[in-house]
C-alpha cells in the first residue's frame, strides 16, 4: 500500500504529504515537452509559473499544477478556533476561501489546468492578508463561458481480506455566464478499502503464553460530498462569494478472530463499528469599497451529525451462552461564524481590523448494553457520556505589515479573544477566558535565490467536545471518564523556513518548528480514573527538509526526486509517573520520496515511492500501546498521458511487504508501579495492491 505521509502532532498543520502528480494526456499526437520545470519570471521576489511550464506532466486540474512546483508542497489551514487569520499556503486569486471544511486539494481540483493563467510563489509575510509567512501559492484564474469539466476514477484490489474499490474518483464542471463564475463538483476520493490479518500472542507477565488470537479486520469508507463555489464580481470592483457542501460519511469496520486459551473454550470474536454521518456548510463572503480601504464580510455556517454505535460478540464452542458488550453515541456538532475585516494602507504598510464572534455547540446522546441470553442487545443509558457543550467566542485583531527594506518585510498582528464554555449534563460547569493572541513575521529575501522567514505566534487550538464527556471503548475495555475542566491548549510558535532555487537543479527547503505548549491535551488522572485533559508545560521541535532534484542538467531529462525528511522530539512530564517522556502517538521521524521519470518525446512516465514513519507508544494510567504499519511502504506506476485522450495510470503498491503492528503492555494497577498482566503483540498481514486510475476531461 503506498501510504500517505502520515502528519504527526507538531507538523500536521504544516506538513502535507508531496503527493504524486496525476499528469494526463496532451492534446492532439504529439507528446509533451520534458523540459524542467522552470519559473518563467521573476521579480520582487515573486517566482511565477505559468501554464507552459507544467507542459511535461500534462495537468488536468490547477492541483495537478500545484504538485508540481519544485519545493512546494500543500499546507492546509490549522486546525484553529473560528475562522480567524489566514494559515493555509494557496491563495485563490489573491484571496483564502471562506471555508472551513474543504481541504485545499479539493478546492484546487475544481480549477482546470486550462483556466489558469499562472502560479505565483510569494512569501506570505510580504502579502497583505494577515497570518500568512513562508512560501505561499497564489493561484490565478479565469472562468471561461464554455463549461468545462474534469474526471478522475481509481480502482483498487488487495491480494488478502479486503473487498476491492470501485468508488473512488471525483467530477466537477466550472464556467462563466457574464459577471457570475460557477464550480460544481461531487468527489469521494477520500474513498478507502483496508484490511489485516494474522495472528495476536497474549502473554502473561511471565511470556507465557496465555491466548492466540487469529483476527481478520476490514474497514470500507466512502465519504462522497457535493460542493459549490459562486463568484460575483461587480462593475464597481465588490467581490463576493458563496460556497456550500454536503456530504455523507460511511465508515465500517468488521473485525472477525478466532481465540484460544489453554484449558479454555474456543471462541469466536466478532467486532462490528459503525460510524455513517452527514455534515453540511454553507459560506460567503461579500467585499466593497468603503472609505480608504475595503470593507469584506463573511459569515459560515456548519453541521453535522454524527452516529456511532460498536458492538462486540463472543461465541463458544462449548455452548456457553454468548457475551457481548454495546456502545452508541450520537452527536449533534454545530458552529456559526460572523466575520468582519477592513484593510486600509497607512504609514507606507497595509493596515486590518478583524472582529469575529464564533458559536460552537455539541449535543450528544450515549448508550451502553449488554447481551441478553437470548442474543440480543439490551440498552440503557450512559450518562457520563451524554450532555451538551457550548462555547461563546469573541475575538478582535490589528494587523501591519510593510517593507522595511527591498530584501526585508514585517508584518505584526495583535489582539485577543474572549469565550465562555458551557457546559450542561453530568457536574456541568461554566467557565470564562480571556487570552492575548499575536504574530510576528519576518521575511528576507538576500538574493534572487534565496529566501528565508521567520514567524512567532501565540496560538489558541481548538477542542474536541467530545472530550468533556465520558466514552468507552469496548475493544481494548477502557473508559474516559468526564471533564468539566478542559482548557483548549495553548502555545508560543516559532517557525523558521529557508527556501534555496537551485536553478535546474531543483531546489531546497528546510522548515525549523519550535512549540513552548501550556494546557496539552492528554490522557491524565480524574479521581480514580482517567480522561482526557490538560498538562500545564510541556515542547515539541521538529526540523522538516523538502527536496526536488531534477536530473535534467545531468542529461536525465525527465527524471525528478522530491523527497521529505521529519526529524521531532518533545518533551512533558507524565501524569501518571512522573516520568519525562515524549507526547503520545508522536512521530519522531518521517520519510517520503517519490522518483518519477517522464519519458523524453513520449507520453509515458513511470516512476516509484516508498515512505516510512516511526510512532511512539500512546499511554493510559495502566497501559502502553504502540500501533504502527511498515516498516516502509513502496509502490512502482507507470502511466500514459494519451490513451484516447485519457490518462491512465496503473500500480503496485506495499511491494516490500509492510505489516500491521501492535505491541501493547497492561498493568494490574498504575504502570511500571504494578505487575503486567498481559502483553498484547500483534503481526497482520497487509499484502500488495493494486490500482488503476483514469483522469480526463470533458
């Protein structure tokens, strides 16, 4: 399976993983150029790219595009509170979406390659949208007034377990009728079929052997979502947006093991989650002239419903009545976002005053049962786990930013916000906060290739509401208990990026992170149990290296390497113990390389990709437990840009036999204090994979 850069804590808001282009075909027979990809001007720092440059991948969508850039790769917005600044790297003509729950990939592959006029790669310090710093790219397009449109579709089967995939791909159509422009698209490329299976020892403190389980697991996900984008310009310059989805999420697992124990019975283990939701957002924005500068208003709305329900069955092979256990929650998530911001030029820089006033709501109704004699389900009600949660939120910012020099720019935004969360069930609570807010930022640009920023922030990250409820998990027989005293986490960001053009060569990044973190959010003691909550100090670092290598000037024309290297670390006392340890289900390293050959005067390219990361156990009171797959996942491809007007591209992947991997230590008590009672080691079989893709247009 080739495996996606999984993002670990620190950098998952600013890593993505350098996915593999879909290049398509080039119209009519001949093949495209395999010229290196080349910024075409340069000037005021600016690096831009236009259509012609891309010509060798034979892009179909303005995503397509993107991937390519040398260096650059797709940084989705944070997962921060309420809209608030900009922190997403791509720019859509000069302004970030009104959105919250469309990914940028999504919103780029709805703009054909053919309707972009060019890519702009700029530091986002020197920009006048507050938040943004290191290399941003601003996409520039134009709806035509013919209607176009693009399609993509993947199949994939597994050699072992899973069932194959024939749902996955996306459609969209974009165009222009006078001043209005229209994208439509429904995309369920999130589309998955995964699956494991081998043998589990459980072991007792000793190395016996007490238990062999041989479990087959499989999970079948399809999130389909229908989505839209309005864009009105008028005559007197206004600008406005409107932009909505629906989507419905199907996510099922079903786990079936058969386990065996000296001097036991033999039973048979079933394991059934389900989790099908439905989710909508509804947004805009509308931006005018009003004195001195331009006044833009946006509000969001967004829902979703989310149902979960797991139930597990034992059945012995002695005609001992079955066991089961139950557990079902549904939650109603909802948030509503006013915004304002007025931009203005004074002073020689670029001036905004943002004030925003953000509602989130969470609404949840949970569940536990039990297996009646006769088999079925008998449920009653959970109610630590079911309650409401709201949170009032308010914020105002001021923003400045302007050059300093020609090589040096700045840009200080400050202002705070202030929320109350409330809390209703189970020694519901109220609670108010006020928390100062700010960046700085830096840009230099020392020479034409040479570009590095600096940026320091103090941020405030969102919160799950599901942590201040109780919730079980019945699998591995845990239970969170409830907190009413859960504090969103808080952080002083440093962030450093140096950018090096290589010139034909490629070129270079290196992205230094720095977090000095309050009120982490971990597991930790509550009475006598455990939940989810806060650690007052604690850090994190991680240097993150982005390579392209182009083999051009070596005389391997077509032949490119992008490659991205994760080294972190952190650092917290552990609640538990008192122990100094790193965060839970931290990734310490990372690793991912993609070599891709477009053959010169031809249509074919082929290439491979391998990946690897390296987790860290995640703990509880009584237990450690460490999952991971790989060691290291690789795929080879090849494709053809001009099959009937189609891209068509074919791989193998996981062809070094990755594995899933558990290794889990249970305690009698508090651990490391109390004998274990068991240790769980777990090798499952993945196996290879196989697919074929389609992309074209129409």
């Amino acid at each position: 399976m080739r495996l996606a850069l999984t993002a670990s804590l620190l950098v998952s808001s600013t890593l993505a993983s350098p996915a593999l282009a879909q290049p398509t075909s080039s119209e009519g027979s001949v093949p495209p150029s395999t010229e290196a990809v080349q910024p075409a001007a340069e000037a005021s720092g600016r690096m831009t790219y236009l259509p012609a440059d891309f010509a060798q991948f034979a892009p179909r969508t303005a995503a397509d595009m993107l991937r390519q850039v040398p260096g650059f790769q797709i940084r989705d917005s944070e997962n921060l509170r309420g809209l608030g600044q900009a922190t997403g790297n791509v720019l859509f003509n000069g302004q970030r979406p009104s959105t919250k729950s469309d990914d940028l990939g999504t919103l780029l592959s709805r703009i054909p390659a053919a309707n972009v006029e060019r890519i702009e790669i700029v530091d986002g310090a020197t920009l006048d949208l507050p938040g943004l710093s290191g290399q941003v790219a601003n996409v520039v397009y134009k709806s035509t007034s013919a209607l176009t449109g693009q399609f993509s579709w993947t199949g994939e089967a597994r050699a072992r377990f899973a069932d194959p995939l024939f749902t996955r791909g996306a459609v969209s159509v974009s165009g222009r009728s006078g001043a209005l422009e229209y994208e439509v698209g429904l995309d369920n490329n999130q589309a998955g079929r995964s699956a494991a299976g081998g043998i589990t020892l459980i072991r007792d403190g000793a190395g016996a052997i007490i238990e062999t389980r041989d479990d087959v697991w499989t999970n079948n996900y399809d999130a389909p979502k229908l989505s839209g984008k309005l864009t009105h310009t008028g005559a007197n310059g206004a600008v406005a947006h409107l932009n909505g989805h629906y989507q419905r999420t199907y996510n099922h697992y079903d786990e079936i093991g058969v386990r065996t124990s000296p001097g036991l019975a033999e039973q048979v283990r079933t394991v059934k989650d389900r989790n099908d939701t439905w989710n909508y957002e509804i947004g805009g924005d509308y931006e005018f002239g009003l004195g001195p500068g331009r006044l833009k208003a946006i509000g969001l709305r967004r829902f979703s419903r989310e149902p979960y329900r797991q139930e597990i069955v034992s059945e012995f092979a002695d005609g001992s009545p079955a066991i089961g256990d139950g557990y079902a929650q549904t939650g109603d998530l909802g948030e509503t976002i006013a915004r304002g911001e007025y931009s203005w030029k004074m002073l020689g820089g670029d001036w905004q005053l943002s004030g925003e006033a953000a509602f989130n709501t969470l609404d949840n109704v949970a569940s536990i049962a039990t297996l009646d004699p006769a088999g079925e389900f008998v449920w009653s009600p959970f109610p630590g786990g079911t309650g409401g949660v709201r949170e009032d939120r308010y914020e105002a910012m001021l923003s400045f930013g302007r050059p300093l020099t020609d090589t040096l720019s700045f840009q200080i935004v400050g202002g705070a916000e202030h929320s109350t969360i409330t809390q209703t069930g189970a020694n519901g609570l109220t609670r108010s906060f006020f928390r100062p807010k700010g960046t700085l930022s830096l840009a230099w640009k020392p020479s034409d290739t040479l570009d590095m920023s600096l940026k320091i922030r103090r941020r405030v990250l969102q919160l799950s509401f599901y942590d201040f409820l109780a919730r079980a998990f019945l699998n591995d027989g845990n239970v969170n208990s409830g907190n009413t005293d859960l504090r969103p986490q808080q952080d002083w960001s440093f962030e450093g990026e140096i950018n090096k053009n290589l010139g034909a060569w490629g070129s270079q990044q290196v992205r230094l992170v720095y977090r000095d973190v309050s009120d982490y959010v971990d597991v930790i003691p509550i009475g006598t149990g455990q939940s989810i909550g806060n650690i007052d100090k604690t850090w994190a670092a991680a240097i993150v290296s982005t390579s392209t290598i182009k083999f051009d000037p070596a005389g391997l024309k077509g032949l490119r390497l992008d490659a991205t290297f994760v080294l972190q670390t952190s650092r917290l006392r552990d609640p538990f113990t008192g122990e100094i340890r790193q965060w839970r289900g931290f990734v310490t390293r990372q690793a991912f390389a993609t070599l891709r050959h477009d053959v010169p005067d031809t249509d074919w390219a082929w290439g491979a990709d391998a990946s690897h990361n390296y987790v860290l156990p995640r703990y509880r009171r009584n237990e450690v437990d460490r999952a991971w797959e790989g060691p290291w996942f690789a795929g080879v491809f090849v494709e053809h840009k001009d099959v009937m007007g189609l891209t068509v591209r074919a791989e193998v992947n996981n062809v070094l036999g990755a594995r899933s991997r558990r290794e889990r230590t249970v305690y009698t008590g508090l651990r490391g204090a109390s004998p274990i009672a068991f240790v769980e080691s777990r090798d499952r079989s993945i196996g290879p994979i196989f697919q074929v893709s389609v992309r074209g247009n129409f």
